[in-house]
C-alpha cells in the first residue's frame, strides 16, 4: 500500500514539477525528467539493486531454503523500501522547490548618468 502512495505521490511531483517550470521559463522536459530519474531510480532500482545484493549475499553464507532466504531478506527489505521512498520524495521536493524558484531578471537598462553643467 506504501508503494502505491509513493508512485502515486511521484506521479504527482512529476506533473507539478513540469507545470513549475514551464510557468518559471525553465526547460519543463528536462526538470520533469531529472524527477522521474530521482523518484524512479530510489522507488524501484535502488532497492532492487540492494535486495539481489542482499539475497546473494546470504546464499554465499550457506542458505540454500528459498523460504528461510525469503523470511530473513523480508524484514530488512522492508526497511530499504521505507527509507528510499522517503529518500525518493525528499529528492523529488528539493527538485520542485528549486524549479519553483523565480529565476532573476536581467537588469534593465540604467539610464545615462545626468549631464554635468560645469
């Protein structure tokens, strides 16, 4: 159900994300797509990634039972998820909150200094 809340809550970020910068003049494709990189990339590949690690590591140890390797992986697993969803939203905000900053204008034209009359 966690996981659910997240892609939803990712899918969410992504369209916020390219709505912000599209209406800030930033290049909304490229924003948008760093966003799904981030949310993606600690949603599923990380913790993938750390799970086969994880899985492989404990066959090296000796166990050989798919069930037992499926119990002793579970619970560290579900730990990895919660802390790269968190992971994933945290990075996802710091890209909506700089993509919602204003950038600066140029400054204008200063006006000619005032004619010296001595």
């Amino acid at each position: 159900m966690i996981g659910i809340a997240a892609f939803v809550i990712m899918i969410v970020m992504i369209f916020q994300t390219y709505k912000t910068a599209s209406s800030n003049g930033r290049n909304a494709g490229l924003w948008a797509l760093a966003s799904f990189g981030v949310g993606f990339s600690f949603q599923v590949i990380i913790p993938l990634a750390i799970g086969v690690v994880l899985g492989i590591v404990l066959v090296t140890q000796g166990m050989k039972d798919p069930i037992e390797l499926q119990s002793r992986i579970t619970g560290p697993a579900n730990i990895i998820g919660i802390v790269c969803i968190v992971v994933s939203i945290a990075g996802m905000w710091i890209i909506f909150k700089h993509v919602s900053k204003v950038p600066d204008l140029p400054p204008a034209n200063v006006p000619p200094p005032p004619p010296d009359f001595t």
